[in-house]
C-alpha cells in the first residue's frame, strides 16, 4: 500500500445510547481505491459519516497526517476530503450547471477538475447542463452529486453506495468514473454492497460485521476466503 492518506485508528461511534462502532481501524493510501464491504446495518455509512464529522467519533482519524476527529464537516472538506452521500444530495431546482458550479472551491483556484472535466466524463451532464437537476434520472443524479464533489478538488473521496437502485448500464458508468477519479491521483473509500465492482475497481478490500472489521485483504484473497463471504456478505 502507498503512504496512507487517511488513517482511521480505534474508532467508536453511538447513535444515542446504540452502540454502532465498535473500534474500527483502517488505512487509505494516496491514489487507491479501498472498498468497505458488508450487509445492510454493519456500521459502513456511519464509519464515513463519522470520518467526516457528521456523526461525533471517538478515536483517531487522520487525515493527511492532521487529526480531524471532532473538527466541523466543513472544516474538513476544507482539507480535501470529499463525501458523496447515499442520498444523493442534489440542489433540485438549481440547474446542473449551477449544482456543479456550487462544488467549486473559490479558495482553492486551478484544481485538478474543470466543468468542461465533467461534461468530458459524462457527456450526459452537458446536454442536460440547463435542466434543474430534480428532474434527471437516479443515475444522473449519481453522477451529478460525484461530479460536484470532484469540483472541490478533493484528495481524498468517501463515496456511500453509488450503484444503489441503477441500472447495469449505469453502474458500468460509475465504475468507470471512479476508476478515472483514482486515475488522476485521488483516493478513494468505497462503502458498496455490489461485490461484483468492488472486485473490479478495487485492490483491497474491508469487510465489516457487528461495527468491526472482520476482514482485510484483496480482492483475490477475498475470492478465495469462502468463510468470509458466507458469514458476512452472502444473503
């Protein structure tokens, strides 16, 4: 693995009294794509959500060796961590072209992606760049809401269940988009319930169960581990 980007160490998160992080650690390196793998209800989303601040933490999170547990959501996206949200968290009654212009940084000039970058990407976004983004497809509001955050020039993206409800042509469009996000250097946590893209696209792999770690490896080794996939991803 690369030099670690982001380091998570001994990390607990709480929904009220609920218990749902139960000492979670892991690494990032710079460039790569790592997948967060299990069932519905494990503790992935909140691990992201308690990276970013949304939800409190406690333990450790390094973030381009600066600690940023219990810092602001914005602060933090301020240090070049970007956050794609399951929910797909569009402005519907702006356009595309201002849900994309909104992501800009007006701190951070000349970064890696311009808009022309996103209708290049994913043509789509071009030909609808006036449409309020309300009315696009799921799998253009997908793409949308990756674009916009690309507009921030992060280092590093934590993006949650992107192929949720797409279709098969449109999850191929995300794999492809993520594989050319890391392509240009930025690394990627990918919290995803599809096996089939995170073998794909992804070198190493995490699977979790319980709010733990269960297991850690590639994608081979996890082919390979049987058990692993029975106990903890296979309905």
């Amino acid at each position: 693995m690369s030099e670690a980007m982001l380091q998570v160490r001994d990390l607990h998160a709480y929904y009220g009294k609920s218990h749902i992080l139960h000492g979670v650690s892991f690494d990032v390196g710079a460039g790569e794509i790592v997948s967060l793998l299990g069932r519905n209800g494990v503790g992935r989303s909140t691990t992201i959500k308690a990276i970013m601040g949304d939800v409190p933490p406690q333990g450790s999170i390094l973030f381009k060796g600066e600690q940023i547990a219990g810092r602001k959501p914005h602060e933090i996206a301020r240090l070049g961590l970007g956050y794609v949200p399951e929910n797909r968290d569009i402005f519907p009654g702006l356009t595309v072209r201002e849900n994309l212009f909104l992501g800009q940084k007006s701190t951070k000039p000349g970064g890696r992606w311009s808009m022309q970058d996103m209708f290049d990407i994913f043509p789509r976004l071009q030909e609808r760049a006036e449409t309020p983004a309300g009315v696009l497809s799921g799998g253009e509001q997908q793409m949308l809401t990756m674009c916009r955050t690309l507009m921030g020039d992060p280092d590093l993206i934590m993006v949650d269940e992107p192929t949720e409800g797409l279709s098969p042509m449109m999850v191929e469009h995300v794999g492809a988009l993520l594989t050319r996000i890391a392509e240009r250097g930025i690394a990627i946590l990918l919290v995803e319930q599809k096996l089939t893209i995170a073998l794909k696209i992804c070198k190493r792999l995490y699977v979790m169960g319980h709010g733990h770690m269960v297991f850690e490896g590639t994608s081979r080794q996890l082919m390979d581990d049987a058990a692993i996939r029975k106990e903890w991803l296979e309905v």
